[in-house]
C-alpha cells in the first residue's frame, strides 16, 4: 500500500505548488513564482494557515485592491514569457468579484494566472452566508461561477481528492503553448479545511519542460509553396514569437530571405530598432512604413499573433487579393481569414520552412525607404519643444536616456498607441503594452508584477511606467505595494485633463466633447485640478511635477538614482501633440441617424473607406 500524508485540502494545494518546478534555459526555477493575496472569510483561516508554512517557497504578497493583484500577476507571467506563474488568493464574495477583469485580461492576453478564491459553504448547513448570492431555482449557481467565461481552467473542489486531479489539470494548462491562460479554482470554506489521506508522491519535486509542438509536414510543404510564389511577401511578428523563444529564428528567417518585419503591438521588441528589415508597427497605432508594405504585400506570413482588429486595421490593412500563411501554435489563430495554417511551435515552424527563396531587391529597397520616412517623422514627433508638451516628447525623452535593459510597461488609453509608434526598442523583449484587453488600471499594477520578476533576473534595471491621469485615479495603490516591497517603480504620470483618447475619438465622430475631460463633464460644476505629486508622496514615493519634457528627463536621472519609487507628473495638451500618422483605418460603430450634421458626416466619410475591408476570403 502506497504512503500516504494526512491534510487539508488548503494544505494539499499549497504543498503540490511549492514542490512544482520548470527548467528555464538550463536553470531550474520554481514554476509558482508566490501569490498576491487579500485575506477574508472565505479563505483566511485554511489557505493562509496553509500558506503561513511555505512562505520562503511561495511568498505572498499583500494586495491592495484584487483586480490589481490580478494585473500583478499577469504583468509576472508576461515577463517571465509564459513559463512561471503567480496565484491569486481572495475571499468569497466581492474580493473574488473583484478578480473578474484581471481574469479576462489574462484570457484575452493568453497569460498564466491561478486563482484560489474562496466559496461558499458545501455543505449549505449555514447558508445563507455573509455575501453569498442566492439564485432561488439554482442553489448551486453563485458568484463563482461567472469565472468560466474568463478562465481556460474552471473547476470547483467539492472533495479533498479533486486536488490529485484538479491541480494537475490547471497547471497543464496554464503551461500549454496553444491553450495557455487563466486557471480559476474555487474553495468552498468547509472544504478547504476537509482532510484526505494523500498519496506522498504527490507532492514528490516535479520539472516541468514547456511543449514545443512540430508543424505538419503538409501545412510546411504548401507554405513554402507560396512562399517562392510571392512577390512582395512580409512578416508580422506578433507576441507568441517571444513566447516560443523565437526571436532568432524569425530574425534569421528574415535575413536569409530578405523579407520586411512588421511588429504587433504585443509583438513590440522582437527586434530592434536599428535591423535593417525591422519596417515598425503595423496597424491602428502602427506605422506608415509598416502599414504601405502591408497594404501592397501579395503574400502576410503572420507569425504568432492572433490577428487583433487593432493589427489589421479592422481588416482594411492589406490588399484584399494578398494571401496569409498563419503560423502558430494555436489552430485558431492559425487559420483567420482563410489564412493557409502552419499549426505549430514558431521556433519550429520557422527553422522547417527552409528554401532558398529570395525577396526581390526592390521589394526589401521599397520597404526601407518607408522606414526611413517614419523614423524621420517620429524623431521630429518625439523632439523636446517643438509642440505642446505631448506623450510622444515624453517617449522620446525617456527613450534616449533610459537603459537597453528597462522595462517599458503602458495600457489602454492614448498611451498604447504613443508607445507603440514612438518607443524605439533598444534591447529584445523590453515592452509591455498591454492592449489584448485594454485595460485602465493595468500600468501601475502591472508595474509592480513586472518589477518583482524583473528583480528576480535584472535587479539592476528599471521598470518604467507610462501612465495616463485617467488610469492613475481608476487604480494607483500599487505605488504603495511597490513602497512596502521595496520593488521600485519610475512612473511618468501624463496628465491631460481626463481620458483625452476617448475624447479625440468622440470629437473625430463628429460628436461634441462631452463626460470625458474633466473641463467637458456637465456634473462637474467645481473644477479641482488633482495635486498627483501630493498624493504619490502621500503613499511614500519620491515624486515631483515637471513643466516640459526637458525637466522630465532630469527628474528621469533623479528617478534613475533613487533607490525608491519615484513619480514623475506632467501635464500634456488634451488636443495637440498626438501622433497623428501611420493609423490605418479601423471600424467604430457611428448613428446611422442623427440630427446632428457633423456626425452624419462623419459616419459618411468613415463608411466611404469600407471597401477596403476584407471579408475573411
């Protein structure tokens, strides 16, 4: 009879996570990187007993707010590429609620995250119980349940032996290159404390190693095929060319091939600024140079990205005769719009297209030239007093006196955009706009998440931050998270008034500014400027106010020098200063009646550019 150990199933969990390991390029880590977690009833009692014993395995860092430690977390992952993770722990009720956007913020970007959120009573005996949801016909229906929406692992522990295979179960999936994302357990409070004669082999030390699948000899032979058909071909590197660890081979890919490089937003840092075949970002926030050789390629080879409206242009970025070879590791993305699909692992799928096809000279020499033009625009967007202070002259100051090696992390808002077709990569896999969910509130959080995986491997650098008014007031806490840990963040608060973005958007609609900027919100009838320096003190940071973008590269080298968080507040012009080139098209809903002149010209003018938009063939 095989050994057995007595425990909870509180304890059960955190053993099996605490002995779970992966190797890393030769380095053994442990695969849980800790937790976030925010004590209640629904989970103080068992899983904090049982996680009080690990603490040097798995630390646990004290959340502020549990949306941000979901953005922690995923910020965590993506640093780490996928390979380690961090859990979530909150209590049943509103504290788990509150995990929802960081659940679908993950699912959207494909990231690892476990969540251990608690759950009411099994047993029903005390029910109802202190903020439980009652569903009169559906008594097991509850809050719980709203996660499998948002989660690709969903399961419920209503025994202590489900954790034999519930465990197993979640973290295979969050490790699988095509099914990776969110993992949601929840735990019914009786339950957690329920105990179960274990099997001791499971909680003997584990490896794990990462899937590398093979593409189908096939799917290789027919992209090949067109590939030495085409004429004008290009590649658009997207996030899951870092995931796989491909960044070489698709750069020696296209060295050997000579075939122009466009990025994706979350493919941003696949190569670097100055390689002669890196043509930028394509897209709604792209480049011009990205976006004509996109519009004129005859073949799209798309190597790990999962075709976002924000990448095609809504689908109106490329010729509606080119055709698209989908190269992923997932056979949904690998096979949008008609796309031929190579199935597979990118850093495999690319070392098996092998042929000694050759891009014409004058394709490559077209899309250089391109390229040419867009860095000379964006030198002349980013320059320092040229315009009202902008997010762009911000990029750009920061851009040059930053190290290779810091960490760019911005999301949502006007922000992404900026970043995208301004930052100038200096090192591979140094940014993180998170734009798979859009999410306000992300920055800062997902600073902090970023900045302790960072500080695991290059302690030596920084994480910077860009971050709108409008988020810093949605989310912020974490600059007090990021005190306490004393994992320092260099945070650039760009302020213009409100949620300028939305605002442009509303204003290029045709519509009047109205409920964004604080100046155009009717009910705000006593104007108060937010003192942000006052306040990021007020939570321990190093912070001061700057008047232009020269100041803020001095107040960059304070920040630099400090050994704390710093804040660093400038305001930006809400109108003037944006990036105003390389935006393909990109479908937003307009009144199709109005009585209002201006929007239904607007709606006009934007529906005349349809007929540029592919129908999926």
């Amino acid at each position: 009879m095989s050994e057995t150990v007595t425990l909870t199933t509180a304890q059960a969990i955190v053993r099996y996570l605490a002995n779970q390991y992966i190797e890393i390029d030769g380095v053994e880590h442990r695969l849980c990187g800790g937790g976030f977690g925010i004590f209640g009833h629904g989970n103080v009692t068992c899983l904090g007993e049982a996680l009080y014993d690990h603490q040097s395995e798995l630390p646990l860092y004290r959340g502020q707010n549990e949306q941000s430690m979901g953005f922690a977390a995923a910020a965590y992952a993506k640093y780490w590429l996928r390979r380690r993770f961090m859990f979530c722990t909150a209590s049943a009720g509103p504290g788990t609620a509150n995990l929802l956007t960081a659940a679908a913020l993950a699912h959207a970007n494909r990231l690892p995250m476990l969540m251990l959120c608690g759950d009411a009573f099994l047993t029903r005996l005390p029910d109802p119980v202190l903020q439980q949801l009652e569903h009169f016909g559906n008594p097991a229906l509850g809050l719980n349940d709203g996660f499998k929406a948002v989660s690709r692992f969903w399961d419920r522990i209503t025994h202590p032996a489900q954790v034999i295979q519930s465990l197993p179960a979640a973290i295979n999936t969050m490790l699988d290159p095509a099914d990776c994302g969110p993992a949601f357990i929840a735990l019914p409070q009786d339950v957690q404390g329920w105990t179960y004669d274990y099997p001791v082999a499971l909680f003997e030390k584990r490896t794990h190693h990462i899937r590398r699948q093979a593409p189908d000899v096939t799917e290789v032979a027919k992209a090949i095929e067109m590939i030495e058909a085409a004429e004008r071909p290009i590649l658009i590197a997207g996030g899951g060319v870092q995931y796989s660890g491909a960044v070489a081979e698709l750069t020696a890919f296209a060295e050997k091939h000579a075939i122009p490089v466009v990025e994706t937003i979350a493919g941003r840092a696949n190569m670097l600024d100055t390689h002669p075949l890196n043509i930028g970002p394509i897209g709604v926030t792209g480049s011009d140079s990205a976006n004509a050789v996109a519009e004129a390629a005859d073949l799209v080879i798309a190597v790990g990205t999962r075709l976002q409206d924000f990448t095609t242009g809504s689908w109106t970025a490329f010729a509606k005769d080119a055709k698209f070879i989908g190269v992923n590791v997932g056979r949904h993305d690998a096979m949008k719009h008609l796309s031929h699909p190579v199935v597979g692992d990118a850093k495999l799928a690319l070392d098996a297209l092998k042929t000694d096809y050759r891009t014409p000279a004058s394709w490559t020499a077209f899309a250089q030239d391109e390229r040419k033009k867009w860095q000379a625009y964006v030198a002349d967007n980013t320059t320092q007093g040229n315009r009202p202070n902008s997010y762009a002259q911000a990029i750009g100051t920061v851009n040059k006196l930053c190290d290779p090696r810091d960490r760019v992390v911005a999301a949502a808002g006007g922000l992404p955009a900026e970043v995208t077709a301004n930052w100038r990569t200096l090192d591979i896999g140094t940014v993180d706009v998170e734009f798979g969910f859009s999410c306000m509130g992300y920055e800062i959080a997902g600073g902090w998440g970023a900045r302790i995986a960072q500080s695991e491997q290059e302690s030596d650098k920084d994480t910077l931050v860009f971050c709108g008014d409008g988020s810093y007031l949605l989310m912020n806490s974490d600059l007090y998270s990021s005190v306490l840990t004393q994992k320092k963040l260099i945070v650039f608060v760009l302020d213009n008034g409100g949620f300028a973005v939305i605002n442009k958007l509303q204003n290029n609609t045709g519509n009047e500014s109205f409920n964004n900027l604080f100046a155009d919100t009717p009910t705000a009838t006593h104007q108060v400027g937010v003192d942000f320096e006052a306040h990021a003190a007020a939570m321990g940071c190093h912070a001061e106010t700057v008047s232009n973008s020269a100041e803020l590269g001095e107040a960059f080298t304070r920040a630099k020098a400090a050994d704390k968080t710093s804040v660093i507040v400038m305001k930006v012009d809400a109108y003037e200063g944006w990036t105003t080139e390389g935006h393909t098209w990109w479908e937003v809903g307009t009144p199709h009646v109005t009585d209002n002149p201006k929007v239904e010209a607007a709606h006009k003018d934007w529906e005349a550019t349809r007929d540029k938009q592919r129908r999926g063939v």
